[in-house]
C-alpha cells in the first residue's frame, strides 16, 4: 500500500506512516496507486482563523477529498509553493500600503466596508471549494486584496502619528512567524492538540471584542491575548499544512490560512504598539 501524503510505502498493520506520521484509522484502504479515504477525527478538526469560520468546513474537507487526479508533490516543494504564495501576498499588501494608503480617500467607508466583507466572504469560499489551484489562487487574491487595503488604511494612520509604530509591529511579526515556523518543525505533537482550544479561544476573544467596543472600554489586554492567539496559530496552521496530501491546491489553501494568521497578529500588534508608546 502507499501513503497519499508522502507516496511511502506502508503495510496493512501500520497506523501511522513510517515516512511523514501521516495517521491511519481502522477503516482505511489504500489499494496500490489508489487514495487514502479514511483519517482521524483529530485531523478532520480543522479550526478556522482570521475570523472568517466559513472556511472551516471546506478546509476539513481537504483531508476527504479525492486526490487520485492530483499530482502528490515533493516535500520541498510543496513547502516552497506555501512559502512563495504567502510571500506574494504580502509583498501585494506592502505594495498597497504604499501606493494606496488611506481608502477612504478613495471610496466611501460604508461603502468599502461592505466590498470587502462580500470579497472576503466570497474569497475563502472560493479557496476552500476548488480543487483547482488556479481557482483557489483566485479566492487568495479575493482576500489579499481587500484586506490589504484594510491594513493600508491602518497604517496609514499610524504613520502620521510615529513611524516606528509600524517599523516595530513588521519586526515583533517577523519574528513571531520565525519562533513560530521554528517551533512548529521542531515540536509538532504540541501544535497537533491545539486545534480545539485556539478555536474556542478566538471565538471567545471575539465576542468578548464586541462587548467591550459597545461598553467603551479599552480592550488593551484583549489585543494582547489575541496577538498570542494569532502567534500561536500561525505555528498550528504550518504544523497543519503538513497534514493535508501535499498537493498545488493544498499549498494555496495552507497559505491562506497563515497569511491571514500574519496579517491579524500585524494588525493587532499596531493597536499594542501605539497604545504602549502613547502610554509612555
């Protein structure tokens, strides 16, 4: 039999992949050139990120789908292609903020605001239905763009009050996508139970957002814990990505998710930043 992940060869008895750790449950059935249909309930828990839940079921459904069409590529590569896609987003959201900066210079807020919550939407759908990279590339561009004009408008803002707000938040990210990346190759077994409890975390952390915007209460410390939720599922998402079939579709879908873990951890630690430095 072969492994649909990494195209080891593996035995009838074998619960988990030699080659990859890809795990098996009772049920599965890899007839020679064919694909492993059945996997574990820990790895069909696929917790959503940036917020947009839409994205979950679609993203769960990666670990069922039929890959038997679709090229099985190196490890290497399919690292690369998630590496690279990533990169271009946010090399797309750096080209923005620097050409665009405040959109609602451009276009009214109301308006924008409902642009972009109709690309979003519509984007991670996209993304997370295809089976297509070229469609899923499509869905990406569809929530890089609108998000990057979001992140310009913030940073334009910031700006105008002190530069090294914005230079501190890339290093501070940087550096968390770094520790993190790290620590998610290094320790992958702790990465692998924290599905369920970021979800949980995030959906919390929102809610308790909206109370205190409507309260008026300075939610310093909410933004601070939800940069650690942010940091810790951007290690999640990398240890994730290694679990799906290491297809060109699947690279894309991987990127997404850790491009928008960086783009929210970027976005609240503007809002730490500036609050910190005008504390001083």
């Amino acid at each position: 039999m072969i492994c649909p992940n990494c195209k080891a060869l593996v035995t009838a008895k074998d619960k988990v992949c030699p080659k990859c750790g890809m795990q098996f449950n009772d049920e599965v059935s890899v007839p020679q050139g064919g694909v492993q249909r059945g996997f574990t309930g820990s790895q069909r828990t696929v917790a959503s990120n940036g917020g947009l839940m839409l994205g979950a079921a679609a993203r769960a459904a990666r670990l069922k789908a039929d890959y038997s069409d679709a090229k099985i590529l190196e490890t290497r590569t399919y690292n690369l292609i998630i590496a690279a896609v990533v990169l271009y987003g946010l090399v797309v959201n750096a080209l923005i903020c620097n050409f665009v900066g405040d959109i609602h210079d451009y276009i009214d807020p109301l308006l924008f605001l409902g642009i972009y919550l109709v690309m979003s939407f519509a984007g991670v759908i996209i993304a997370g239905k295809s089976q297509k990279p070229a469609i899923s590339f499509l869905g990406y561009n569809m929530l890089v763009v609108p998000l990057g004009l979001v992140i310009s408008t913030l940073v334009a803002g910031y700006l105008e009050v002190d530069t090294r707000i914005v230079t501190d938040a890339f290093l501070y990210t940087l550096l968390i996508v770094l520790v993190m990346g790290g620590a998610a190759v290094a320790f992958p077994k702790i990465f692998a139970k924290m599905g369920t409890a970021l979800l949980i975390a995030l959906i919390a952390s929102l809610v308790l957002g909206a109370v205190l915007m409507l309260l008026g209460v300075d939610d310093f410390i909410l933004d601070v814990i939800v940069a650690g939720i942010f940091s810790l599922y951007i290690g999640y998402d990398i240890y994730r990505s290694q679990q799906f079939p290491k297809t060109v579709d699947n690279a894309i879908d991987s990127a997404l998710d850790i491009y928008l873990d960086i783009a929210n951890l970027f976005v609240r630690l503007l809002a730490i930043i500036a609050r910190s430095k005008s504390r001083d």
